[in-house]
C-alpha cells in the first residue's frame, strides 16, 4: 500500500512539473513575442522621429475590447497589425484605424474592408464593418487613418495580459512556477548527492570487510 503511494505521489509530482514547465515556456514565447513587436515598435518610432515624419510601426499589437467583430475576433483576443500601402489593401482585409465619426472620433477600431473607392486626388478611402454589426460604419476610413493590416490573431491573449498586470497574476503565473521548478531540482540534486554518498559509504565498508578477509 505505501509502495503504490509513493508510485501516486511520484506521478503526481511529474505531472505538476510537466504543467508548470509549459507554462513557463507558453508565457516565454508570448512575452518573447510580444517584445519582438515592442522592439520593432521602438525602432519605427525612433526612425520617424529622426526622419521628421509620422507613419505607423511596421508591425503593432492591439487588445480587442468590442464584440463587432464576433465571431471572427472576440473579445480580449490581440491582431498583429502589419504597416501595408494602402494600394495593398483589398476588400475583404481586416483593418485597424482611428476612427474619425463624430461619435467615435480618436478611437481605434478593427472593422473589415467592404469597399474600396479612390478619390480624384489619388488618395485611397476605405468603406468599412464589423462582422458582427448590422449596418456599415458611416464614415469612409482614409489611407492617412489607418494603422495596419491585421496578419494574426492570438485568442484570449487580452486576459492574460490583464492576470499578468496585476501582482497576483505575477506571482502565480510566474514565481510560483519558477520557484517549484528550482524547489523540484533542488530536491533531485539532494537525493543525487545522497546516492553517490550511499554509493561511496558502501564502497568503503566493502573495501574494509575485502581487507579484513585478506587478513
């Protein structure tokens, strides 16, 4: 019975390990992400600023906080928006931009592409909507407005930004995993270190009972 106990616990201890180490890695790889897009992003920014003109970072990141865009894009799910010409667009694309309605003015919004009219100047105008809403949206979207192409979307991805804000998020996601990593091998050095001591102790007591024979 405590032989098939210790063969639980074993397993158990295994498997919290196996679970912590992904996470560990999943939020390596995002935050690894997310800071690759941060660098492009400072990059971009310091490049205009040399250059002394404004156009969007080559690639940026936003939280979705709107239910237009269901089922396609949810809520707290992130679009990686990639920098494109406006001549690159096509109906269809999913698009993010800062609004110029009266009622949404200043506000950055995900709509998708229905239509795409060119003015007499050149200049790209861009009719947009959400999937999830009934009607277009009642102002043409212009090439100058618009911050990126949406390339991909990581589900979700908005609540563990929020968990992770906060202190506790922190601790749970990450200290607590990374310290019941070190905890589980340290505790597996120790038990090396005490075989190889066993091992050794057996060694000398087998050499002086060989000795004593010899005698």
């Amino acid at each position: 019975m405590n032989e098939k106990k210790r063969i639980n616990w074993g397993k158990i201890k295994k498997i919290l390990h196996y679970i912590t180490t992904v996470i560990m890695y999943s939020v390596f790889f995002v935050m690894l992400f997310i800071g690759f897009i941060l660098l492009m992003y400072v990059i971009d920014i310091k490049r205009n600023a040399a250059s002394g003109e404004y156009t969007p970072p080559l690639f940026s990141a936003y939280v979705i906080i709107s239910p237009s865009m269901e089922p396609t894009i949810k809520v707290q799910d992130a679009v990686i928006l990639k920098r494109v010409e406006a001549e690159d667009i096509k109906k269809g694309d999913i698009i993010t931009f800062t609004s110029t309605d009266d009622r949404y003015s200043g506000v950055t919004i995900t709509h998708r592409v229905v239509g795409v009219e060119q003015t007499s100047s050149g200049k790209y105008m861009f009719r947009t909507k959400g999937d999830n809403n009934n009607t277009e949206d009642p102002t043409l979207v212009g090439e100058d407005y618009i911050n990126g192409k949406v390339i991909l979307k990581i589900p979700k991805i908005g609540y563990i930004q929020y968990f992770l804000s906060q202190a506790y998020g922190w601790i749970i996601a990450i200290v607590i995993p990374c310290a019941g990593i070190i905890i589980y091998d340290i505790i597996k050095v120790i038990k090396l270190v005490k075989k190889i001591c066993t091992n050794e102790r057996e060694e000398e007591r087998n050499k002086e009972k060989t000795a004593k024979k010899g005698k």
